[in-house]
C-alpha cells in the first residue's frame, strides 16, 4: 500500500520542529514567542505593550487614569533557507523510505541546521549589544586562563551589570566550553548545577550565583557570521562560517525574556519516484524560517565577553 505522503510529511515536520528547539543550544529563546502571531510564511506579529507609571491618588477625584497600549509590529523573518534531497529508488522502497528519511533529516537537522539557528542568534546578539554601546555592558580582550585574570570575576561583573540596570529576573549565560572550563578549574569542581528546562526536557547545567550556564559550542559563539547560499562557487557546501571580521566570544549574559526567537519549518514536501519528474528518486524539500530580535527597550540588558581585542 502507497505511504501517506502528506500524513508522513506533516507528522516528520512535527518531529523536527521538537527537535529543533530540544537540540538547539538557544531553543529556549523561543519560548518568549508564545505571543506572537504567526499564521505561516515570512512574517510575524510581535505585540508591543506601553503602559503608564504610578500617579498620584487624589481623595476627591480619586485615581488618576492611565493608559494602556497593544499594538502588533510586523515583522518578517530574514533568515529564508532550505535544501532540496533526493534519494534513488533503487536504494530504498516503500517499505523502508520513512525510516530512512527520517534518519537523513534528523542528521540534516542536527549538524547543520541547529547550528546555525544557534550561531545565527548568538552572532545577532553580540551585534546589537555592540551596536547600542551601552557603556560597560561589552568587554573585549579577555582570554580564558590568562595569567592575571579570573573567569569567576568576569562572570560575576557580566552578571552585576545587568542587575545594576534594574533586571532583577533570571538570567540566562551563554559559555564555550573552554571558558566553562577554566570556571570549573577555578572553583576546584565545586561549582553549582541547575536544573534547565528546554524543549519539555530537563537537564543539569552549571551556574553562578543561580544563573544557568549553556554550554555552547565555540564555533556558534562568533560576533558576526557568513551565510553561505549553497549556490555560489566557494559556497556550495551551504552552511554558515565565521565572518571575515568576526570575534570570538567568550561568554553572553541576558534576561531569559529578553531575546525573541522564532523558528518555523513552513513546509515539508515529499514526492514519490512516480511524482518527481527530474529522477527516478524520492525527493524532499526542506525550508525553514528563522530569526531572532531585541525589543528596542531591552537592548541594554545584554552583556557580552569577547576574546579578542577591540580594532
């Protein structure tokens, strides 16, 4: 009996969706979308809510009326990508082309997809933390084990700043594992653990002063990167690498409800050997939206620890 295409293609976009925010180091930034609107494609609606502060009480007028404002900014998702695959009939049948499929497009997703949300989101932090240059919230020149410094100490200044601007709510840090490393050393293995919760799983992180540490992947911290089209001679391979004038980060540090991140597979396809005219194969189309903003007021609560020099 012939597979359900369309059942199959909507239950494995399902699956990857889950596990695009499980296996993402920066999955959990989605959960600050749950009020945005999204009804497919490129744009998004993001509710943007002013409200007045405290007034005085007047004891024969009583309170004085304020005002409270809802408006949706439209937004579109700038990050469009996708891949086409194809897989020869002769090397799977109907029998087995789910579980095949299935396994491609896990791996797909695991080691290139995910990475680059990641990479994509974190670069795009750092960029606007540098671009609002509020004072004493971007370090640069820091090298994890230097003679003369203290990974306890940077961390602990990242985290005072922030605070010090009045965000009193959790925070969340970004880390490579080398500075993670040199954070452990330095507390000789005694340092806390967490309990984090991302994509419905709940796993133990290191942490400093209650603040749950990502470990994250040195080649998804970069201040800036390179989006490959997948067409262009030299970028053919797809995928993203670091950007020509890119740093290195050593660490990041924001409220948890401060980055929005949206992430949407808008469809996946699946065509039969007797459908797909350009091969006797099954073909896939994989496309995923993506993006990630700042609301305007929150840009000074991100702070970032960048290794290398500033130019």
């Amino acid at each position: 009996m012939p597979i359900n295409l369309l059942q199959t293609a909507t239950n494995m976009q399902t699956v990857l969706d889950e596990y695009a925010v499980r296996d993402a180091c920066t999955g959990w930034m989605e959960a600050n979308a749950g009020q945005v609107k999204y009804t497919g494609g490129a744009e998004v609606k993001i509710p943007k809510l002013s409200i007045n502060g405290m007034g005085d009480y007047d004891r024969d007028e009583g309170y004085t009326m304020g005002s409270i404002n809802l408006e949706y900014e439209t937004r579109t998702m700038t990050q469009d990508r996708g891949r086409k695959f194809q897989l020869d009939s002769m090397d799977v049948d109907e029998t087995n082309f789910v579980a095949t499929a299935s396994s491609a497009m896990g791996e797909f997703q695991r080691s290139h997809v995910v990475p680059e949300i990641d990479a994509y989101r974190l670069s795009n932090i750092a960029t606007l933390a540098i671009e609002a240059n509020v004072a004493g919230m971007v370090q640069y020149g820091y090298t994890p084990g230097a003679t003369g410094t203290s990974a306890l100490r940077k961390l602990k200044e990242g985290i005072a700043a922030i605070r010090d601007l009045g965000y009193n709510g959790q925070l969340i840090i970004h880390a490579t594992d080398t500075f993670i490393l040199e954070l452990e050393m330095e507390l000789s293995n005694k340092i806390q653990s967490v309990d984090f919760s991302k994509g419905g799983i709940v796993t133990k992180v290191p942490s400093v002063d209650g603040v749950p540490i990502i470990p994250t992947p040195s080649n998804r911290m970069y201040t800036s990167i390179t989006i490959y089209d997948g067409k262009t001679e030299g970028q053919k391979q797809g995928g993203y690498a670091k950007g020509s004038t890119a740093k290195d980060i050593n660490f990041e540090i924001m409220p948890m409800k401060t980055p929005l991140a949206i992430s949407k597979q808008d469809k996946m396809r699946i065509f039969d050997p007797n459908t797909y005219q350009k091969a006797d194969a099954w073909a896939m189309d994989y496309r995923r939206y993506h993006d990630l903003w700042v609301l305007d007021n929150k840009l000074n609560s991100l702070y970032i620890s960048i290794k290398d020099a500033k130019d």
